[in-house]
C-alpha cells in the first residue's frame, strides 16, 4: 500500500502466477502466467501461437474454478507475452429514490 491508502499501480510477480483465458463463447482456452497486474490491466506470458484467435474480448480466469474472472481485451502482443486491458461489467441500474417513485 503506499502513504495515501491507494494501492500500488502494478503488482509485478517474481514468478508467474497459474491462470487461462477463455473466450467468451467458450469455444477455446488456454493456459498462461499471469506476471503482472494492477486495478486496469495485466501482463500475461502464453505457450503456443495465439494467433488466429479472436482476443478483442474474452476472459481472464482467475481460479481453477472458473468462478473469479474478469472480461478483457488485448493490448498487446510481444512473442509469448500479451498485455491486456479490463473491460468494466454493465453500470447497475440506478433505482429511483423514494422520492422521485412519489413523483411518479
């Protein structure tokens, strides 16, 4: 943490940390290292070609399990090593207050 209570920019791992990006229809997947991350973006090391694949949105999957993810989009491609950009879900609906719900 640094002085004035935000987090790091980026945290840069010693050794890459075991995750997968899948697409978003699930029709490929593949393992990688995670080597960096920060609030933003990732910088992932990939075995094997990742070309021909379309990477404009998928899935970073954070566990085994697939139940931490976050939806991505590539940045960048240097060799084995991508960098990716994190896409923001859908903004929640604002509910109406209870007095704009009187108004109506």
């Amino acid at each position: 943490m640094t002085e004035d209570g935000k987090g790091a920019d980026r945290v840069t791992f010693s050794r890459g940390y075991d995750v997968c990006i899948m697409a978003i229809d699930g029709t490929w997947r593949r393992d990688c290292q995670l080597n960096a991350i920060s609030d933003t973006d990732a910088e992932l090391t990939v075995e094997g070609s990742i070309q021909g694949l379309n990477l404009k949105e998928f899935f970073l999957l954070l566990s085994s399990t697939g139940l931490a993810y976050r939806r991505c989009e590539l940045v960048r491609v240097n060799g084995t090593e991508m960098d990716i950009r994190f896409l923001r879900g859908k903004p929640a609906k604002k509910r109406p207050s209870k007095a704009e719900e009187a108004m109506h």
